[in-house]
C-alpha cells in the first residue's frame, strides 16, 4: 500500500463525484455489512515493486505485481459475505487494472465494484476511503494492500469477526507496517479491552452526529474522528506499525491484531513466497498463489541459459 499520486484535476474530481452517486446506488441495493475494499495500483513499469530490482527488471517487477494483485482480488472473493471493491490509482489507471484483474469490461465487472483513490499520500487515501463508508453506513470496512498473495482467507474473515468487537483491526506486516486495517462502524459501543483500553467509538446516542441510528451524521462524525489514525505517520518506513499503534491509544479506541504476516517487497521475498507455494502444492492446495506461481517460473525461465 505505497505509492503517492498529485494533486485534484478536474477530470479526477469530475470522476469522484460520479464513484460517489455509484457507491449511493449501489450501497442502496446491497447490504451495507462487510466492505472488503482493495487498495490497488496499475501495473506499470517503474511505478511497483521497484524494490525488487537489481532482482528482476522493471517490467519483471510489473509482471509480479500483476500476478499479485489477482491473487489477491481471487482471495478477497472467496471471503464469505463481503462485498469486494477495488480502489485504484492513479486516476487514469482504471483501464489497465480493470485489464490486469481479468475485467475489461465497465465498472461492475464480475465480482468487483470500482472506486478511485483520492489523496496526495497513503494517509490521505486511506482515510478518504473509510469516509466514503463509513459516512454510506458500512457496518464494517476493511483495506486490504495487494502485496500478500499467499495471505489465508481466514484472516479477512477473523478481521470482520474482530470488527463486532473492536473499532480497529491491524493485520501486522513483518517489516513494520500492516497489510490490513479495519474500522467499524456499527451502532454499537464496544468494548473496553484491546489495545486503548478505555472505551472506545460510543455510537449509541442520538442522530446529531455523535452516535446513534443515523448512518449520515455517525458515519461522518466517526469518519472524522478515524482520521486521526492516519495523521502524522511515516508511510514506507518500518515505523508505520509502531506509530498507528499510538494513534490507537491516543484517540482512545479499541483494537485487535491479527497473526503477523508479510509483504512481497525485497528480492529475498521472492524466495520465501517460492517456497510457501510449494509447501501449499505438497499439501494439496492447488488454488492459492496460482498466478504468482505462474510469473515467479517466468522469471526464472528468463534467468535459465538458453
């Protein structure tokens, strides 16, 4: 979940307004439960995975990351009862994901809702897109990077679990940032533990906007309030994790962590995910990883002397 794009043009604000009436519509006709929302970039050369070279080329790295983010889209739709949605960047990208993921069509494909990402950082993304729900009255919003292929369905699952109970879910990445956050957004005061200790989102009051039945006002004073978590943190670094935690503990909220796990982000990454789809080859999966499986042979096909 990396990467940063410019400024508003008219043409990204022209297209926000009409995800916006897409999201009301669509929103209007679904379940506003569990919202597994997809943060994904277009594959271009030079602009993913670069941290991967001198390992591969830069168009290597494009292939990868292809690869990644549709075995990521294929293990969010396996995920029971959530609906799935890819955020995407930068604003003229939609084609080319739509393209990668197997969905050329229009917004809608099989599956899948479209949003646009919109900030100037990660931070700013991150927090516009859990506003756009959460003020859309989802119970439950999870972000989930394209960076963890091999991730285990179940832990999407336990973060929505987790999510009836708390107001945030982190799923840790070994490097010191996380490949999942989670808000809720319920009509519920959760409880005391976790992480925080103190309470929590109270969203049991009245329809002025600080808590109660109405999803309008609660989901704009939540959003607000959740927007503090994404403040003041320094995105790319090993110090993400550390820092969301005290914004946790600051804004008073509740929080639970899911197992640690790990991005694909240097060389060596290559070969730990190498040798966890073999280990899920030889106890029978043959599902999970199929399009990494199919481009880390790519790669090596293109290293092997002719």
């Amino acid at each position: 979940m990396h990467g940063i794009y410019g400024n508003a043009s008219s043409q990204r604000l022209a297209a926000f307004r009409e995800i916006r009436l897409f999201l009301s519509y669509s929103t209007r006709n679904m379940p506003m439960s569990n919202a597994l929302v997809l943060f994904m970039k277009a594959p271009r050369p030079g602009t993913v995975k670069t941290r991967l070279s001198p390992r591969v080329s830069i168009g290597e790295a494009a292939d990868l990351y292809s690869a990644f983010i549709q075995d990521t889209l294929h293990l969010a739709q396996r995920v029971p009862d959530a609906s799935v949605f890819v955020a995407w960047t930068p604003d003229d990208g939609l084609e080319e994901l739509r393209s990668a993921l197997g969905s050329p069509g229009g917004p809608g494909g099989p599956g899948v809702d479209w949003i646009v990402q919109r900030g100037v950082d990660l931070g700013e993304r991150l927090s516009n897109a859990f506003a756009d729900f959460l003020e859309e009255g989802w119970d439950k919003t999870v972000v989930l990077g394209g960076d963890s292929p091999l991730l285990p369905h179940g832990y999407i699952e336990k973060a929505f679990d987790a999510l009836d109970r708390n107001d945030v879910v982190l799923g840790p990445a070994a490097d010191g940032g996380y490949y999942l956050i989670g808000l809720s957004g319920k009509d519920a005061t959760v409880g005391t533990g976790g992480m925080g200790g103190t309470g929590g989102l109270s969203r049991t009051g009245g329809s002025d906007g600080t808590g109660g039945s109405d999803g309008t006002g609660r989901g704009a004073w939540a959003a607000g309030h959740y927007a503090r978590l994404f403040k003041s943190i320094h995105w790319g670094t090993g110090r993400v994790l550390q820092q969301t935690r005290s914004a946790i503990r600051a804004c008073g909220l509740s929080c639970h962590e899911l197992p640690v796990w790990h991005d694909v982000d240097r060389p060596g990454d290559l070969d730990r995910i190498a040798r966890e789809i073999r280990s899920l080859r030889a106890g029978g999966d043959r599902v999970t990883g199929r399009h990494t499986e199919s481009a880390l042979e790519a790669v090596n096909r293109g290293r092997d002397p002719a």
